[in-house]
C-alpha cells in the first residue's frame, strides 16, 4: 500500500471513529451502524468507497462546521442579477440588515444601496454595515470621512475594521475579505462581489466583469448571522445578539412551501476562515475537496497562486487520474500576480490538468465543483492572502442541481476562452517567461 493511500486511509478512519463517538454521545447515531464501525480497516474500507461529497461532510463534521439542511441557494451570476435580487430583499426587510463587505465603492450603486438602506432606517429597520479600511483604501473612489458622517447621519451604523493607524505595517495583515449581508435572518448573500458598479457595467481596461454572487435561505443564513455579529462586535465592542437576530423558525431551515421540494435535500456549511480561531480551516477544507475528487473537479479563481498543500492535492488528483480543469481570467485588476498563475499552471497542464485563459472580460468568480455532487463558492482566492491571512467564507452546497448549473456556467464560459497549451506556452516571448518564474517565486506573499 502506497504511503500516500495510507495516509488518506488513516485521516478517513480518525474522522469517522470522532464522529460516531460525538454522535453516540448526544444520542443521535444509530445503534445498527455502531457494530459497523468496530474494525477500523472495515471503516476506511467504507469510507474510500463513499461518493467525495459524504466524504468532504465528514471532515467539515469533524472539524466543527455546521452542515445545514433543507436550504434553498439561487446562482446569481452578474453584478445586475446580485444588486437586483439584493436590493429587492431588503426592500422587505422588517427587523434589520447586515453588512459586511471588503469595501464600498463610493459610486451610483453604493449611493443607490444607502439611500435605500436610509429609507429603511425611516421605517424602524436597524441597520449596520462593517467595512475594511484597507479595502476601502485600496479601491480608487474610497468613503470618506464626511461620507461617513453623512451616512451616520441618517440613523446607518457603519463601521471600519481595522483602522489604518500608525505605525500602518500593523495592518497589513488579516483584512476583512467577506462579503457578508443579512437581512432579518431569513435570507443571506455571500460570493466575490463588493457593491460597485463596475460589477455591473465593468472597466474600461478589463471589460465585463464576471463574478457569481449566493441568494441564502434556510439554516446557513444562521451561520452567516454568526461570523457577521461575531465581527461586528469585535469592531465595536457592542454586545449584539440574542434569540431576534436568530428566528426560531431559520434555525428549524423553515422557508416557503413554494420552495420546500427544490430544497428538501439542499445541505450548505458556511466555512469561516477566522485568522486566530480557525486559521487553518479553508485551506484544508480546499485540500480535502481535491483529495476526495473521483472523476471531474473544475476550478474558477482569478488570482491562482495556491499554497504547496493545495498544489500537491491537485497533483495527486491529476495522478489518480481526476479530470481536472481550471479556468483563469487572461486580464486582470492586477499586476504580477497573473503572471506568476501563469506559470504555475503551465506546470499543472504538462501534467495532464486542462487550462483555460478566460477572455471575455475580467473572471472574478471563486467556485469549485467536484464529481458533479457538490461545490463551493465564496470569497476566498486560491492565494497566501486569502488562505493564510484574511477574513473569508465560503459556502459549501451538497446538491447535484445547484452543482449542474455551475457546471453549465462554466461550460458556456469556456466559449470565451483560450486553452494553456504547449503551443501557447511556446509562442511566449523569453521575457514573459522570466516575468512568470520570477513572479513566482513570490507565492508565498501573493
């Protein structure tokens, strides 16, 4: 036995021997499958032969992530469908809105998104927004000061994370990356889309901007209401919370009849990558959803510098024989860092891994979709930044449909692409070449 199937085997064993211990103690495993699990070799058997995605919920299990159930999620696949859907939800809103994005870009749509939210203020709807100031530096129409005070003004509690104070190297590390919002804790949003309107209307230099944004209902929305109070009160050293910002009936995954036969089997864990709590959690989920790919794993992400554990996982599923596809935007809203993409997925399609350059505009999506049975999607870039520094959620959905229609995505988007083949590789200049290995070499920083 290869030690590499040793030590999947070995991971697989402690995972389910943990879990059927926890879950005896609270009463909840059945009585038949305790025998079953007496010989560990018996147990590893079992688990090697169960589908990625019974596998990948075992480890999120055993990790301490809430796999919700019966949740209904919507594929929002622009900024216009994202705003749309968004704003009319929180037209709806009763009892509060939640916020918690990267940055605000100060133009039209972020205008549009306050003025809204002021009129709900009106109505005795609380409202609170969390943004980073390293975000919100970073983009070129930044809220100021006095937009800030305008804002506050109308009842909005806003709020940086983190501010930028000297001496500034301080904080430089561990932004706020999420894009959170929820609205009475009914319904939730999360995916790569800050509000600006160039998620609509794109950028000159890059063109359309394609990104995917999650529409929540049912028991993961509890989970996002978490990570966004749980920050919102580190920020602020308020004390929100209680049993109004949960509803009784959310925990119970109760959401309407129109939707309950679409949903009856929709599982969704929310995983949180909190730097001191949980620093290490969404990269070895993202190891462990490569590891555990059977057949196809498709993979989207514009900044594609993955740590060497992820690295090696796609290697090892190239290996196993996995049909591994990746998609990558050719243009950027940054320098360098393609650059070094470009020239570690050089290396994985000589390999045998199918590598496409999207060029239809700037591909922003962070998804993943695995045996055609579950995926994920979120903010998290395949990079040091997001893996090892910053504040991140991604959603993991256990469901063929919603897996299918990401699917479908992708293969409409391959339409607008180039494939990364020797021949392209080979028509480089030698300079480009350089720029590529010297970029690099600064992964562990990218």
């Amino acid at each position: 036995m290869k030690f590499r199937e040793l030590k999947l085997r070995m991971r697989y064993i402690a995972i389910v021997i943990s879990l059927v211990f926890a879950s005896s103690a609270q009463g909840h495993y059945a009585s038949s499958c305790s025998t079953n699990l007496i010989n560990r070799y018996q147990v590893a058997d079992t688990l090697q032969n169960q589908p990625s995605d019974s596998i990948v919920k075992y480890f999120l299990l055993h990790h301490g992530v809430a796999v919700t159930y019966n949740n209904y999620v919507d594929i929002l696949e622009s900024g216009r469908e994202k705003f749309t859907d968004m704003f009319s939800e929180i037209r709806k809103a009763k009892k509060f809105v939640h916020l918690e994005y990267f940055n605000f870009r100060n133009d039209s749509i972020a205008n549009a998104l306050f003025d809204l939210l002021s009129q709900k203020v009106k109505e005795g709807v609380q409202v609170r927004a969390l943004f980073d100031d390293f975000g919100n530096w970073s983009n070129n129409q930044p809220l100021r000061n006095s937009d800030l005070k305008k804002i506050r003004k109308e009842g909005i509690e806003i709020k940086k994370f983190d501010p930028i104070k000297f001496p500034y190297v301080n904080h430089v590390f561990h932004r706020d990356h999420r894009k959170i919002v929820v609205v009475d804790g009914l319904v939730g949003y999360t995916g790569g889309m800050n509000v600006a309107d160039y998620y609509i209307n794109g950028l000159p230099k890059i063109g359309a901007w394609r990104d995917i944004h999650l529409h929540i209902e049912g028991g993961a929305v509890y989970e996002l209401q978490k990570i966004f109070l749980a920050m919102w009160n580190k920020s602020t050293h308020q004390n929100i919370g209680g049993d109004e910002y949960f509803p009784k009936q959310n925990a119970d995954s109760l959401i309407s009849d129109s939707l309950s036969d679409y949903c009856h089997d929709m599982q969704v864990a929310i995983v949180d990558r909190c730097p001191r709590k949980s620093p290490d959690l969404l990269r070895r989920s993202f190891v462990e959803t490569i590891d555990a790919a059977q057949h196809n794993l498709r993979i989207v992400n514009p900044y594609f510098v993955p740590t060497t554990s992820i690295r090696r996982a796609l290697d090892n599923a190239i290996k196993r024989g996995v049909n591994v596809e990746i998609m990558m935007s050719a243009k950027s809203d940054i320098p360098f860092t393609p650059d070094a993409s470009r020239y570690i997925l050089h290396k994985l399609m000589k390999k045998g891994a199918k590598i496409y350059l999207y060029y239809g505009g700037f591909h922003h999506t962070k998804m993943m979709t695995v045996d055609e049975r579950f995926c994920t999607v979120g903010t998290a870039n395949l990079n040091s930044r997001s893996l090892r520094y910053d504040y991140e959620d991604n959603a993991y959905i256990f469901n063929r449909k919603v897996t299918a229609t990401l699917n479908t995505i992708f293969d409409s988007d391959v339409k607008d692409c180039v494939p990364l083949t020797r021949a392209y590789w080979k028509k480089l200049s030698p300079w480009r070449k350089f720029v590529a290995w010297f970029a690099n070499l600064f992964t562990p920083v990218l």
